[in-house]
C-alpha cells in the first residue's frame, strides 16, 4: 500500500513563528502536493512538485515555501506563522502520469496547524 | 476556467436507503474525475475515478458514480447507505499539464449524514 506520512499531526505555534511541516512517501512517486483544507473551501493547492528541487505555485502559494531535496520528502514551510493560516494541511503524492491512464493521488493522514 | 462544483452542502439519508452525492465539473478535454472521502481528523481517502470507458465507475465500499458527459457530471451513489458511510465526500478533477505533470482541483465537499 502506498503510505503517505506527515510527521506532525496537531500543532500549535506562536504568530511569528517558522513552521515546517514535514511529507514523506514510500512509493517512488514523482509528483507531491501540499493542500490546505478549510471549511466551504475544499482542499485549495498551495505548491505542488514534479521532481526533486522542482516546485511550482499551486492557488495560495502565499506565505508559504516548499522544499524537495530528496524525492520521497517534501516540507511546507511558512516562514512566518500568522492565525490566518490556521488549518489543516493535507499532503499527497502521486506517479507521473501520461495519458490514457490517470493516476490516483493519495494522501496523508493531515497536520493540524494552530496558530496563536 | 476548469473547475468542480459540488451544490450540497449537505445530504441526509435514512440507513438503507439509497444515496445520491452529486459532482459537476468544467475542464477542457476529456475529463479525469475522482472521488474521495474523508472520515473525521483523517486524511483523504480514495474511492473511485472515471478516466475512460464504462460511464459506470464501481469503487471501494460499494460506492459507484456515474459519468454523464452530456451534462458534466459525475455523481456519486450507493443502492443502500449505512450509518458508517457519514463523512466528507470530495469531488476532483485532475488537471494534466504537457509533460506528464498532474495535479487535482476538488470541490468543496458534500458532508454525507447517515441517520438510523
């Protein structure tokens, strides 16, 4: 079974702070993203990447950053926390992919970010 | 602009009765659609995808949607609910970048609620 794990599960930081929020994934795969979810908002991309030291803008990419410097691990980091990123991130990954066949992203368990 | 929409907020159904979630969506060329659900404080789980042939996708827990392209929709069903089938359902597109690159636009969610 593909395994996804995001190493924090509840956290709590202080305004201002740096937070990362670390991914690991276990099945070789190319792509790996970090969504936000937020209540009557779905899940919003915020980076996502395609290889290693790859990244690209998801739809919120402010206040954020990524990093890929291993091809199974991909950190979220915000560099300085406020309360509107209060939420619940949600990583994934998935193989590359061409078509016919569409490839199935899987996720991670979810960090709970709480921003005080 | 490619997008889902996923109308309800909410759905209630009685346990044993059957259950609609419905899911439109807006992407240019064929669409790849999934669904997922999600269970409380858990990450996303997988349930079934759409990519080609059979407009009748079965998947995991005995869940099945539809693809009707005429109408740009994919809704999710089941013949009989069960009480442990209350969760967050997401609809999601994925949207294929040249190269191989993927990533899913979801919906807002539907919160599936069960009653005995």
């Amino acid at each position: 079974d593909v395994k996804v794990t995001q190493s924090s599960r509840y956290l709590v930081k202080r305004t201002g702070e740096k937070v990362f929020l670390e991914c690991v994934q276990d099945m070789d795969h190319e792509n790996m993203f970090w969504y936000r979810q937020d209540p009557g908002l779905g899940l919003r991309l915020i980076y996502f990447s395609y290889d290693v030291k790859m990244k690209e803008k998801g739809d919120i990419p402010e206040g954020y950053s990524v990093s890929r410097e291993k091809k199974e691990r991909f950190s979220l980091i915000l560099e300085s926390a406020s309360t509107n990123q209060t939420s619940m991130y949600l990583c994934a990954s998935s193989p590359r992919t061409g078509p016919p066949q569409g490839n199935t992203i899987y996720f991670g368990e979810g960090s709970w970010l709480t921003v005080v | 602009a490619q997008s889902v929409a996923q109308p309800e907020d909410q759905v209630n159904v009685a346990e044993g009765n059957p259950l609609t979630v419905k899911c439109t969506y807006s992407v240019s060329g064929n669409p790849y659609l999934f669904w997922y659900v999600q269970y409380p404080n858990r990450g996303l789980q997988f349930l079934l995808k759409y990519i080609t042939g059979d407009n009748l996708v079965k998947g995991s827990y005995g869940f099945e949607a539809e693809f009707n392209k005429s109408q740009t929709s994919f809704h999710l069903k089941k013949p009989s609910a069960l009480v442990s089938d209350s969760a967050l359902y997401f609809c999601a597109v994925r949207v294929l970048f040249s190269g191989g690159y993927n990533k899913l636009i979801f919906g807002a969610g539907t919160r599936l609620a069960v009653h005995p």
